[in-house]
C-alpha cells in the first residue's frame, strides 16, 4: 500500500494518510475543528524586543477554513 503525502496548514505538517480519501477527510475534520469557537481568555505574551503585552483572545475570533486538493 503506498502512503499519500501529509496536508499542511501554515506551514504546519500532519502525518501521512493510506490514500488521497483519508488525507481529505483527515483535513476536512482539522479545517471544521479550526472554525468551533472557544473561549475567551486572557493571553500574554513577550515580543522579539523584550516587551510583554496583555491581550484578550476572543473565543468566537475564528479563521475561515477551506480544503482544497
């Protein structure tokens, strides 16, 4: 059985899939899972100069999501 190759969303990779099939559905279930709203929450963070910021992360912010291949 040949693997067909990983999908990637930002630059980031998934695993390798048994067929083109797997591979959509796989990235099919991520992009839904993407567009669930959270919660909101409080996020800190520091930046490349050494200065920290507050922000608040709203949970209904969700990117829109799309499976293309």
């Amino acid at each position: 059985m040949m693997a067909v190759g990983p999908y990637r969303v930002d630059g980031v990779v998934s695993e390798t899939f048994p067929s083109h099939d797997a591979a959509r559905r796989a990235a099919e279930r991520a992009a839904a899972e993407q567009r669930v709203p959270g919660n909101t929450a409080g996020i800190s963070y520091e930046d490349k100069d050494g200065r920290w910021h507050d922000e608040l992360s709203d949970g209904h912010d969700r990117p829109i999501t799309d499976v293309k291949g």
